[in-house]
C-alpha cells in the first residue's frame, strides 16, 4: 500500500490511518482518497464523486474518507452522509461501520444517527426522499456532505443540500463527497456536472473516478451473477455503468466512445449547414460534411435571445475556423418556423432577415419519424452474443457539446413510441430538444443523395 499511496503522492499519515484501522483501498477508492486530499488545495476541487455499476465498493470508501481520514485529522469536523430513505441510510451505514471503522468510536442510534469520536468529529447520518426532509438541514452548517445514491437527487434539492455546505474552521476547506450509478431523476444534472467534464479532461470544481464491479476484487460472486441477469437499460447501467444510458432512453444505441471523436474536414467533401430558429429557446447550427460514407457533425453554435444577424456574424466566424465561408456550403437548411415567424422590430421573416445578413436559408425536411429512425440507423449497435455489431455511420466533433448532451437523454414518446419526446429547456436554460432538432434537419438533408425512400421507411419501422 505504501508504493501505491507514494505514486499518487498521498501523504504517510492517511496510509498510516487506513492501515491502523485494517482498511487497503483498492485502486480506485485510492483515487477517491487522492482526490479528496486534493481538496484540501485553494484552487483544488471542492465535489468529489465516485461510481458507475454497482459493486464498485463506492459506499465503502466514501464511508473511510468521512471516518478514517476526515473526521481524524481535523478536530470537531461535522459531516452530513446521506442516502434517500432514512431507514436504508441508517441500515447501509449500520452494515459499513464495523467493516470500516476499526478505531474507537461511539454510535447512537437515535433521535438522529451519529457516529461521535474522542475529537470532537462526527458523522451525522441523513435522508433525502421528501422535501421535508431537505428542510431539516437547511440552516445547518457541515463541513463535509456525503451523499450517496445521488442521481435520486433533483437538481433542486441538491442545490438546498449544498446551501448548507460552509465551515467556521480557519485550516478545513469544505467540501462534497457523492457516489452513485447511472439512471434516476437526477442522471441528467449528474452526468453535465461530474461525467462530461472528466470525459473531456476539463475539471475544474469536480473530480469523478469511475468505477464498476470490476475494479472490486472482493464482490461476492452470486452479486456478480445477479448483475449479469440484468437485461436492457439495467445492465447498461448497473452492470456496466454506461452514463449515456437512461430508462426510456430513444437512442439506446448511442456509445459515446464509438461516435466522438476529433474531426476534420477532409479535401474534397461536400459541406452543409442546419438550423433551428429560436429566440427564448436556442437557435442551434449545425456544419456537417460527408466523407468515405461517413456523416460528419463538425461543429456546433448554439446561443439564446440574439438577432438573427448577430447570429450570421456567429455562424460565419464558425465557418471560418475551418476554412469555409457560406458559399462554402452545398445547403443551408432551417427548421420550418423560420419560414413564417417574423421579427417584431424588422416585420421580416426570420429567413428575411438571415438572407440580409448574406446566408440564404431553404426548408428542411420536418419528418420527425424518419429523421429519428435515420439517427438509429447511423448510430449502429454493438453487438453481443446473439446479434452481429453494426459500426456507426456518424462521426460527432467533440465541439458540439450541447448534441453529445442532448442525444442520449432524449425520451420516447409515450403516444408516438417511434418519435422522440418534446421536451423544453428547464429554468437554468439546460435540456430541451434543440441541439436534436437542429442536427435531424442536417441529417436528412445529407440522407437525401444516399439513400431511397424505401429504405427510409424499412428503418422507421425498426427498433433498438
């Protein structure tokens, strides 16, 4: 342990501690322990999150972190640990203390659950289900919150909880400690704030290790063989930790490693635009090419309540990043809206007003059935045991960050199940369908050249 602890440069006194109450983090809890030591740093993270499957002994090392680290080398630290439903939070933690804890410590059971130690630290033990039950810590300090089963969260009472994080301790940096799995009504916030950003390698706030049943030595085998069992968005999600996976998920064949990627334009390709007009929600532009049978999504704007020409302005600097101007382009097609809406101040159409700043739009095909059916097709599917692997067909930049977001949230529609749902933007200005509807317009206006109608209608009527 002390190789592994000198490689991450953890210092001697948390291996001392771990290994003086019998606890050996395997490698990725050892991750954990180092990120969280690196919030001890002023411009170090100050979120922390560990998880992916089930079985990943996420709870385990969270619990060590508070106990055997935290709670130890800072006197009188209060920590907030909280699970959704408090039985199951005091019965998960009840199970973990003497497994985790090998040090002198007191516990009491009610009226609250707490784990006390002879500095003065403790551990407070919490729940999440209600919004009554947020409202029993809002005014309360913590210097450390631990959640667990964190995508069970909203983005709202997450945010409550996190209201009460703050410290009155001159040598303590707050700080938020979580673990969980994919799915759940909170998959959505959880995977923008913690997944994307270690993905691209662009962390700032926030660290996330990612860990399945694999990286658990220790996982009793029979759990092993139940996680097996699991079928559809379930093993995806708890067995494999895939965070681009989601119940009712449209496009359950979107793999994030097989479809993004950086991209060029390559010499020779045929180039093309899309647009979805919108005001209070984004107008949202797409730049593709198509290239050796592949399509290519190769660049994104996307951008709230502005003009249509501040917009040109917008698109024509993306173009020009990769060597193009709007005669560039073979198309430039827009969603059907920006054919009949018409701008207060000007009495134009939105089209009117684009073709004034020099960017001259034509109709896209509207076909919501289709254009969903054609994505399916070109996001291929990874095979297993009983059916062939198809290779995707679609290249995604890794600069449209708002559609590598949008895609695997996307829903079916419960009266339409071969259609996606309409969804709206929420209050912060994030979700919505936007970024979908912008890059379908593209999709079929590149579909146009390649394939028949026949076949078009064949893959509306197939399901992943």
């Amino acid at each position: 342990m002390a190789a592994a602890f000198a490689a991450l440069s953890l210092p001697i006194d948390m291996a001392q501690r771990f290994a003086g109450a019998g606890y050996f983090p395997i490698p990725k809890q050892l991750l954990f322990h180092a990120a969280a030591r690196e919030c001890d740093v002023p411009n170090g993270p100050t979120e922390v999150g560990l998880g992916g499957a089930r079985g990943g002994a996420k709870s385990h090392g969270v619990l060590a972190q508070l106990a055997l680290d935290d709670c130890q080398r800072q006197p009188g630290l209060k920590c907030l640990w909280l699970r959704q439903v408090g039985v199951a939070a005091r019965e998960s933690l009840e199970d973990l203390v003497p497994r985790v804890i090998r040090l002198p410590y007191g516990y009491v059971s009610s009226p609250v659950p707490t784990i006390r130690f002879d500095n003065g630290s403790r551990i407070i033990v919490g729940h999440f289900n209600n919004e009554k039950d947020i409202s029993r810590y809002l005014g309360l300090e913590y210097d450390v919150i631990a959640t667990e089963e964190a995508t069970q969260l909203t983005t709202s009472k997450d945010q409550q909880i996190g209201s009460c994080l703050r410290t009155s301790k001159p040598s303590w940096r707050p700080r938020r400690y979580y673990s969980t799995n994919p799915g759940g009504v909170g998959h959505a916030w959880f995977k923008k704030r913690f997944i994307d950003p270690a993905r691209r390698r662009a962390e700032t706030v926030t660290r996330f290790i990612f860990s399945t049943f694999r990286d658990n030595p220790f996982l009793n085998p029979d759990y092993v063989n139940q996680l097996d069992r699991l079928t559809g968005w379930l093993r995806s999600a708890w067995r494999d930790g895939d965070w681009d996976i989601a119940a009712g998920q449209f496009f359950s064949n979107w793999r994030y490693d097989l479809v993004v990627k950086p991209i060029d334009i390559m010499p020779g390709a045929r180039v093309w635009c899309s647009l979805d007009y919108g005001y209070q929600h984004p107008t949202v532009c797409y730049l593709f090419s198509s290239y050796d049978g592949r399509i290519q999504v190769v660049d994104e704007h996307w951008r709230r309540h502005a003009l249509a020409s501040e917009h040109a302005v917008d698109i024509k600097n993306m173009l020009k990043i990769h060597g193009l101007t709007v005669a560039s382009l073979k198309a430039f097609v827009a969603s059907p809206d920006a054919f009949a809406q018409r701008g207060s101040e000007t009495g134009k159409t939105i089209v009117d007003q684009y073709a004034d700043a020099g960017i001259k739009l034509t109709r896209a095909n509207d076909d919501r059935i289709n254009g969903a059916a054609y994505l399916l097709k070109l996001l291929g599917r990874v095979g297993d045991e009983n059916e062939e692997s198809i290779p995707p067909q679609i290249e995604i930049s890794d600069r449209c960050v708002k559609l590598i977001e949008n895609i695997p949230a996307l829903q079916h529609d419960p009266h339409r199940p071969e259609d996606v749902l309409k969804v709206n933007l929420d209050e912060d200005g994030d979700g919505g369908d936007d970024a979908y509807d912008a890059v379908r317009y593209g999709l079929m206006e590149g579909k146009r050249d390649r394939y028949s109608e026949s076949d078009s209608q064949s893959w509306s009527r197939r399901s992943y």
